[in-house]
C-alpha cells in the first residue's frame, strides 16, 4: 500500500497519546509508525474505529463549533462585543490572524485527524461485514468529505475569488498515514480539486447511507452537506436538488418553535441535561456530562450556564436585526449581559445541519435559477413562508434580499455569516469581501515541518 504523510496529522496523533496517557508528556517516546498489532483486523475493530472518527469530528476544534465560532468572529462587525482573554480569538475578532495562532493550529490538526481516521476506516472497508458495509463506508466518506469541506473554505480563497483551479486549498490525502517520509511531503491541491474531492465523497455517502442511522450520519445528511457545497460554489441547480433530496425523504420536520430546535436550557440553579438531537437536525454532533464538548457554549455560554461569558451578544444589534414581532428576538437571554440561547446548555448537541437551511437553499436556487418550474414544485415565497411562519411572520414577497436577510435571521451565531458574505461578495465592514484578512493562514508548525507547503498571501 502506499504510504503518504501529513505533517498535522502525526502532530495530532502524537498529541492525542499524551492527552489520552496516563504517564507524563517528557516519559512519553516519540513514534513515526502505527505497530501492526494496532491494524483494524476485523470488523467489529472497523466499527470502532468509526466511532473514532465521530468523535474527532465532533472535537472542539472541528465541528464541535471553534471553527463556526472564529468565523462568525471574522465576519462580525457590530453583533459580538468580545470579552475575552485568549488573544488567538481576539486576533479573529480584529481579523488579525497570526500564523502561530493556536486556535487555527487546532482546526487544521483536528481536521485532519478525522480525515486520516476516515481513511483507516476506508482502507480496511473489506474487513467489514457485508451487511453493514456500505453504511460504513458510507458515514466514512460521510466524516472525510465534510472535513474537507470545511478546511478548504477556511484554509482556502472562496471558490468564487479568482480562479479555483490555480489558487491554493489544502492537501488532500486519501490513504491512512503510517510513516513518516519526506519523499511523501505533500502539497495543497487547488480549491477546485478539494471541492470534487469532498463532492465525490459525499455523492458516494447519499447512495450507500441508509435513510435512518439514528443520530450517525444519514442519506439525508450527505445530500444536505452537499446542498450547502453546491450553494457554495455557486451551483445552484444541484444545490436546489440536493436541498429538495432531503425536505421531501419527509425524515426532518421543523421543530414548533425556533428555540425548540436547539437544546434546552437548564433552569437556573439546576444542573444541565444532555440535549437530544430534534426533529430538525439532520446531523449534529452528540455531546454528554462525560464525553463530547460544545465549542459554541464554551464562548457564547454566559458562566451561569457553563460557558466563559466572553462573547456578548449586542442589544442594539438585536434591536435593529430583528422586529419586534419575530419570535427570534426572544432566542437571548440576560444573565447580566446578552447572551445567544442557542447555547446556553453545555451538554447541548452541536446543530451542523437544520432543515431550515434546507428550506432557504431550495428558496434562493429558484430564485437565482427562475426556472420554468420551480425545483420540488414549491416556490420561493412558499419556502421562506415556511420558515417565517414558524418566528411568527407573514411573508408577501420572496426576492433574493429576502432569502438572504433570511439567513441571517435564522442562523446568526451558527457560523454562516463569513461564507455567505464571501459568495454573494459582500463586504464585512470596511474589509472587502475577499480580503486575505478573511482567510486562516497555513499554520506555521505545519510549513516548518513541510518545505512543500505555501503560506497564504500576507501571512
């Protein structure tokens, strides 16, 4: 077999050892091979090891929301009044990222490490019960597509900056690393390839994943995550379809009220409880008192409810977005300052997929597409009544100013605004739209350790 290698993922294996040992770091011995007796051998091994993968997906640093967070903090201007210490997120906040930032390090290293654990799970595929097998390789190509996804529109310019095929993404890396060689050193593919890449994976996700797979990844989750990829680049006759895919499997439904679909919020004084996924979620990654982390509540909590307390939430900024009859500006809460309630429970699952995106991706296809017969046969005004109708609002009209303003309505403080700026190439405040300022810099541990990698411009 092959073997390639990428510096961060060694990086992240080396330091998954020392934070999972019980002995100390300095007593620890550095390694360059995974030992044979360590191979996935038979199925059950298989299984477990996706269950692996999940669980680095859903790491802090990856969609267990800092990534979401860093970039609603790029994209904020006058929503998020910072409080906080850590200067790696201040750096967001004034959109002065450092090429050592911590945080950026952490993105990187995560992500790779649930794609390298997507790909030991890939490579061994044929180890796996044939009953089960196409469901595996499934929810692994699942993990590794939106991984790729969402480094590439981190780590990359926006598909729609420039000319995809030449600017720089990440390094894609499609066998599991085993050793270390410098001959196998790789680059950072284009943001085109990185694109197909994570299409490819999910595109084969959608036809081997069952329609429900309890709160794993499902059809409905591949064709969603596709939908939101599709929106990205532009594309939106299949973004319209993938979207279409998942409202009409009848497998989702919106939730009665906006606060319902996200976990509740502990009564004051009493201990929170692990929040369930809802009937909206399409894929959300699972947190409890004992495992899992929800990156958002960790800043966006105020300390009452488990969080640091460090990002407030303005009040003329709530004043001015939403009227006083949408039900959305209900979704904070005081606890001295203003708080989003979408995260005011700790052991809340992190929402990734809802089916509100869903709705507003069919809603803002047609309207670019104006075909002769609406995608799924509902209009644009008929979608986006949907999802208003639900905060309490009638809907007369539905042009794209409306679809948009829409989104950001909804999903304020879930991590869209920065890559719905960059492809409808609005600027945020006085920084253009594709300013290198948006963009995360390659971290500087990764281009020491690989004289093949290029940093970003202005890094």
């Amino acid at each position: 077999m092959k073997k390639t290698y990428i510096n961060s993922i060694l990086f992240a294996f080396v330091l998954m050892t020392i934070l999972s040992s019980c002995k100390k770091a300095l007593e620890i011995n550095p390694v360059d091979t995974i030992e044979q007796k360590n191979a996935l051998l038979t199925s059950k091994d298989v299984e477990g090891a996706l269950v692996g993968a999940y669980a680095d997906l859903g790491n802090r640093n990856f969609f267990g929301g800092r990534p979401f967070l860093m970039a609603d903090f790029l994209a904020n201007t006058n929503a998020i009044e910072w409080f906080g210490t850590y200067e790696e997120l201040t750096q967001a906040i004034n959109k002065s990222l450092l090429k050592t930032n911590t945080f950026v390090d952490n993105v990187w290293a995560s992500g790779y490490t649930a794609i390298n654990d997507a790909n030991n799970v890939i490579a061994a595929i044929d180890k796996v019960d044939a009953a089960k097998k196409n469901r595996v390789e499934g929810e692994a190509k699942f993990i590794r597509g939106a991984a790729y996804f969402e480094l590439v529109r981190l780590f990359g310019k926006a598909y729609n900056d420039g000319t995809p095929n030449v600017n720089p993404g990440v390094p894609i890396v499609l066998t599991p690393t085993s050793t270390v060689s410098e001959s196998s050193y790789v680059t950072r593919a284009s943001v085109t390839a990185v694109y197909n890449q994570a299409i490819t994976d999910l595109i084969d996700a959608e036809a081997k994943l069952p329609a429900t797979n309890g709160f794993f990844a499902t059809k409905s989750a591949a064709a969603a995550m596709l939908a939101r990829i599709y929106l990205q680049m532009g594309n939106y006759s299949a973004a319209g379809a993938a979207a279409n895919r998942v409202i009409t499997s009848g497998n989702y439904h919106l939730t009665n009220s906006f606060l319902d679909a996200f976990p509740k919020m502990p009564e004051s004084g009493k201990p929170a409880k692990p929040g369930e996924n809802t009937t909206e979620d399409i894929f959300a990654m699972q947190v409890t008192t004992l495992t899992g982390f929800n990156g958002f509540n960790e800043f966006y909590g105020s300390s009452t409810f488990g969080g640091r307390g460090d990002a407030v939430i303005s009040k003329d900024w709530i004043d001015e977005t939403y009227s006083a009859d949408d039900d959305r500006i209900n979704a904070f809460y005081d606890d001295d300052d203003l708080f989003t309630a979408k995260y005011g429970n700790q052991y809340g699952n992190v929402p990734v997929i809802r089916l509100a995106e869903m709705y507003l991706i069919r809603a803002e296809s047609n309207v670019r597409l104006v075909p002769a017969a609406p995608i799924g046969g509902v209009t644009p005004l008929q979608d986006l009544a949907t999802v208003r109708s639900r905060a309490g609002l009638t809907t007369t009209s539905a042009t794209l100013t409306d679809i948009l303003n829409e989104r950001k309505l909804e999903f304020a403080f879930e991590g869209f605004s920065l890559h719905d700026a960059k492809r409808t190439q609005t600027n945020i405040g006085s920084l253009p739209w594709n300013s290198t300022k948006l963009i995360f810099p390659i971290p500087q541990r990764e281009i020491d350790a690989n004289k093949n990698l290029v940093q970003n411009p202005d890094y």
